[in-house]
C-alpha cells in the first residue's frame, strides 16, 4: 500500500474554515503522468482537515493535462484518515479524538461519468463530527482494479465543500501572530 499526497497534503495546512457553519470549499491535485497507475490497496490523502470540520459536499474529477489521456478503471470511494493517531487538545481544554480510518466514511465506490466527474451529496451525517481531531479527505481506486493513465498526464482533483467550524464556544486562542501556536 502507497500513499499518494496532494498540493494541500504536502503544504500541511488543515482547512476548517473561516465562518462559522457557512459553507466553504477547498480543492486538492494529485497528477498521475502518463503510464502511472494507482492500485486499489493505494491510498491518495487529498485534503487535510481540521477538527471539527464536516463535509457536505465533495466532487472527484479528472482533468486532462496533456496529450489525449486514455483512462483505466475511474472509479473511486472517498474516505477519512486521521492526520494522528494522538487526541488533539486546543487550549481551552476541549479534545478531539482521532478518526476511525475508512475507505468509503465519506462516498461509495462511484464511476466517474463520462465526464471525468461525480458528486457526492450524501456524505456522512453522523453526528460524531464535532469530535473528530485533524483527519484526511481520501480517495481510493475502487474499480475492477488499478486506476491507471495511458497517452497523456491528467490531475485528479477533489474539491470539498465543508461547513465552518460550528462551535459556540469563546475564541479557541487569546493571542494571535504568535510563534506559540502552529497550523499543524
């Protein structure tokens, strides 16, 4: 098993939004060139979240990016792996407590249409989101088997649409630009 990152994964920089319950939206890249190929026990970390951030919204879609790429298998399920196996702690004492890592938490297996695109609108309701610590937005190959490219490069790119942290508690932190606290 290989793990692929996006943009956003190797930047290390958590989205949870600015406003809180508005929606917002974030989107990942991960280029697969020419003759790549992603096996379906591969695991592609897309978008870093922070805690006690929920998706509503999330599309997959590929994108040509050179020569007339001849896809294999575009099919995937997206999930949510923790970012750390570690409870997170903010200041003020609340926790977060690590995701159960899932192929399919956030979307079933689902072709892509012959546009290269599919939604998912029925991503996960559980109410246990407000405790979730940092976790990934992930895509898995779930095809006949490996997701692979053939006469061309083309970007996978999955945008999610998230609520803004819904919490009504004071400011998490009293003191901003400060070296004290990091994004990760």
């Amino acid at each position: 098993m290989a793990n692929f990152d996006s943009d956003l994964v190797v930047k290390g920089v958590r989205h949870r939004g600015l406003a809180n319950g508005k929606e917002q939206s974030v989107s990942a890249r991960v280029r697969v060139a020419a003759g790549g190929s992603i096996a379906t026990s591969d695991l592609i970390r897309m978008v870093p979240a922070g805690e006690n951030v929920r998706p509503i919204r999330i599309t997959v879609l590929i994108k040509e990016v050179s020569g007339t790429p001849v896809l294999t298998n575009p099919s995937f399920s997206v999930g949510i792996s923790p970012v750390s196996a570690s409870n997170l702690t903010r200041p003020d004492g609340t926790v977060f407590t690590p995701v159960t890592e899932s192929d399919t938490r956030l979307g079933a297996s689902t072709a892509l249409t012959t546009d290269e695109m599919a939604t998912f609108t029925e991503v996960d309701t559980v109410a246990d989101v407000q405790n979730w610590a940092p976790y990934y937005v992930t895509l898995t190959p779930s095809g006949a088997g490996a997701f692979s490219v053939a006469d061309g490069d083309v970007d996978i790119i999955l945008e999610a649409v998230f609520l803004g942290e819904q919490q009504t508690a004071p400011l998490i932190y009293t003191e901003f630009n400060s070296t004290k606290y990091k994004n990760a």
